[in-house]
C-alpha cells in the first residue's frame, strides 16, 4: 500500500515492551519507566493478528523492538509466530545485546534473520556513564552470541552525542577494517529526554567524513548512506534525520506496545488498533499509512508525545 504522498510501505517497526535493563540518557530518566499491567500491552496473539493484517497491506519486512524487546516475556515465540506468517520476508530484532548470551540461538531458531546491536561507546567507564546502570563486558558478549549463534554480521547503532562519545569515531570505525561489521553512525534527536539538551551535543553525521576522511562512499542501505575505508572489511553507515532528513523515502510505520499506530516517529499522531479485527484493523492499520505525513520539522523539535523507549525508535 502507498501512503499520501506515493511511498510504498513495506516496513513495519513493533514495539513489544516500553521496558528496559538500561537506562540510557538520552532515552529515559534515571529512575526508568513505571511498568505496566500485563493487559495493558498487546498479547501475543494480539501482536501476531496485527502483524497479518499489515502484511495484507503490503509490509514484507517487520523489526521488533523496545525499549529492549529481548526483555519481554515470551519474546522467543512472538518471533516464532511473525517468522511464519507468509509474506514477512524479513524479520529482524533491535537489542542492546545483553540477553543474547541467553537467547541468540532460540531467536535465530525462531525465525530472526538479522540483529541490530545498540553500541554508543567501546569505553567501559563510558558505557556505564551513558546507560547509567550497563555494562560494555555484557554487552560485547551479546555481540559475541549472536555471532556463535550463526547470525550474519550485525549492524552496530551508534548514537552520535557531541562531547560525549564523538572522539571515539576512529575507534569505530576501526572496527570495520578488521571485520564485516557496519558500524551506523545515528544523529541524536531532540525527543523525550535529550529535547532540551544543549545545542553542542546535537553533531551531524557528516562529523564521521570529517574525523576518518579516508572514508569513501559505497551506495546505501535503507535510511543509512554507506562508506568504507580502503580494503575494510565491513561498512560505515551515516543516519542524517535531522541534518538531511529521509522522509522521501520513509517506508515505515511504527505500532507500539500497547497497540497505537503511529505513522511518524516524530508525529503526535496515534491510532488505536486494539480490539479490531478482521477488515476493521486492516482499515485502521491503511488509515494510518494514509495519516503519514510528508516530512518531520525536527528542527523544531519532536511532535512525538512519547519517549523514545516508548516507540521503538
């Protein structure tokens, strides 16, 4: 299905929990989120009729996602009930790694084809610092599950945070010379938290060509454009959605977990899908795609009502 503005949406990004193990400060307060009641959050039989109902319409690619998703009860067979829908062409998970060494191979068993590893700093001291209560050991032996596990090489999401962790872009993409990594460079957004943060914290990506110039550009993947140092092994991507934003090409829609449709990251809007079924949650679910708005004005700031654990970014 095509929204307003002639974007075919093919990607879905679900949240299955606003919970997590950390407590990153650019995502929630030091003191976490309040936990909600079991029946306030979407079942997994729930999460698996939406999932069909938006394939129906066209998605072909689902991301499940947090807060942490792998911190969700059930979380193995809400990935084994959308890896059999016909029509997911590609599931993929967002972790912060910490639970792979317990569940990498029943996620890859249970369908997942692809991890994404949230990473913002290679500095122990740091990553306790940014995560207020994590640990970099914990978080390198996810990534070393998830290889022993027989996934593909995983995509490290890196938060881009001026006077935080931008010295350690070379480090980075260091990683990329010696394995097939991609090593994505995200530009912080002003949402939840980190709205009112100051100004200098913002960088753009483009702060990665200028500390690794020997960088070259290889074409892209999705919403990141792709460079490579000489002879690397993996890749370096840059996400610009404040400094040169992709809404153009936007083909995504994001459902919470307590079953709202939103059709922007950063809109305000959010569309009820609970207890609809049938041709009524394939209507709400193509109402929402045609409620995408053109672009998002994060030069403004976010519209969006919610942290950023509560949507699954």
């Amino acid at each position: 299905m095509t929204d307003g503005f002639g974007r075919k949406i093919e990607y879905l990004r679900l949240s299955v929990t606003d919970l997590c193990n950390l407590r990153c400060q650019y995502c929630m307060g030091p003191e976490g989120v309040e936990k909600r009641d079991h029946r306030d959050i979407l079942s997994h039989e729930e999460i698996e009729e939406i999932v069909r109902a938006a394939v129906k319409l066209g998605v072909r690619k689902v991301r499940v996602t947090g807060g942490e998703p792998l911190v969700r009860p059930g979380i193995v067979d809400i990935c084994r009930r959308i890896g059999a829908i016909g029509g997911v062409e590609e599931l993929c998970v967002t972790t912060n790694g910490l639970r792979l060494p317990e569940l990498a191979g029943a996620l890859h068993k249970a369908g997942v084809c692809r991890l994404n590893i949230s990473l913002d700093t290679l500095r122990p001291e740091r990553y306790c610092e940014i995560t207020r209560v994590g640990s970099l050991e914990k978080a390198l032996a996810g990534l070393e599950a998830a290889r022993a596990a027989g996934f593909p090489a995983p995509k490290l999401n890196c938060v881009l945070m001026g006077g935080v962790n931008d010295d350690e872009i070379p480090d980075f993409v260091a990683m990329t010379e010696r394995e097939p990594v991609s090593v994505r460079f995200i530009e912080l957004m002003p949402i939840g938290p980190c709205r009112d943060w100051d100004k200098s914290r913002f960088i753009p990506a483009d702060a990665v060509l200028r500390a690794v110039p020997e960088l070259t550009p290889v074409g892209g993947d999705g919403v990141a454009r792709l460079y490579r140092l000489p002879g690397a092994a993996g890749t370096v991507g840059l996400i610009r959605p404040v400094s040169d934003h992709f809404c153009p090409a936007c083909n995504r829609i994001r459902i919470t977990a307590d079953g709202k449709l939103k059709p922007c990251l950063h809109s305000a809007t959010e569309l009820p899908l609970r207890g609809l079924h049938g041709e009524a949650l394939e209507a709400a679910i193509g109402a929402g795609i045609l409620a995408k708005p053109q672009r998002h004005h994060l030069e403004a700031g976010s519209d969006s009502m919610r942290n950023m654990n509560a949507i699954g970014g």
